[in-house]
C-alpha cells in the first residue's frame, strides 16, 4: 500500500460553527502555525523536517526541506513576510525568504542555546526567542543580526519553562 501522507490543518468557522479540513499531502504532523500578509499559513512538520505554506483559497500548498540538522519547534513571520524558524537541536534560527523560497540567513546562537519559541515585534522588527535554558533571546535584523542574551536575577539566573512568548500590542512587554 502506498498511501500519502496526509498532516491536516483545521479551520473552525465561528458564523456556522463547523470545522473544515484542510488536508496537506507529503507532511506527517502539523504543529505550528503562523500567517503571512497575504493571508498565506505557514506551518511545520517537526517530523519530517519540512515547512510548508497553505493557501487556504485556492487550497494549494508548497512544501520546503529543511536540513537534516534542523529540527524545527517554531515559527513567526516578520513584516517583510520572511519565515524565521527556531531550531533546538542546533541552536539556531534559520529565516527563510517567501519570495524566493530559501534558507538565506542562519543565525547561530551561544553554544547550548535551544530556541524553543519566537515571537517577532510588528512595531520594532525585533526577534524574541524562549530559549529553554531559561533566558530570553533579542535578535536586531537591522543591527546585522546582533543577539543579546537576557537571563533574570535571582536564585539560578533563569526562567522556569520557558516555552511561549507574547509581545504586548504596545511593543513595551514581552509576556513569557
């Protein structure tokens, strides 16, 4: 049997209260989602290592290898709609170009970094990374890509669990 891989997304209609499946051929596992300016969803297949775009009206969707390297747990799409994607196992973040459609920016953090979220500021164009060390991570795209490393004061200098980010729609909070 030679059945297709089949990973879904499921849009749920608050008007009529019904579900639609979104079925997505060649993918396993759909775990994160974020959407670009033109209304595309992007989104990630941890176990087959690849990230895809969905075009929910038309209904077709593309899918992109990541290297093997790469095991991705999070995406944000920034103002320019590139796809900035977090990857514990190597303790790097890759932005991936949408209108060129490849990897043309790896970021490399400290060694024993594992970004695990990411959350990008609309106002300020600032990258913010959980990593699960316990600290948060700023990346400046218009500083050439400058990480700076924030870890609290107090007993171990880190955060417990770090694994979501929220910027505040004012851009003076990060909420993790």
């Amino acid at each position: 049997d030679t059945a297709i891989n089949s990973g879904q997304i499921l849009e749920y209609n608050l008007a009529t209260n019904k579900y639609h499946q979104h079925m997505i051929n060649g993918t396993d596992i759909i775990t994160v989602l974020a959407q670009d300016s033109k209304n595309n969803i992007w989104f990630v297949d941890p176990i087959t290592k690849q990230i895809g775009v969905y075009d929910p009206v038309t209904g077709k969707h593309r899918l992109f290898q990541l290297p093997k390297t790469i095991l991705p747990s999070s995406i944000a799409v920034d103002p320019s709609d590139n796809l900035w994607i977090t990857s514990t196992t190597s303790s790097q973040i890759l932005i991936f170009d949408s209108k060129t459609n490849n990897i043309t920016k790896t970021i490399s953090l400290e060694k024993g970094a594992r970004p695990i979220t990411i959350a990008i500021d609309s106002l300020s164009g600032l990258a913010w990374i959980a990593d699960e060390r316990g600290k948060l991570i700023g990346i400046d795209p218009n500083h050439n890509y400058s990480a700076t490393v924030y870890a609290p004061t107090g007993v171990n200098n880190t955060l417990k669990s770090p694994t979501g980010l929220l910027i505040d729609s004012v851009g003076n909070n990060i909420f993790i």
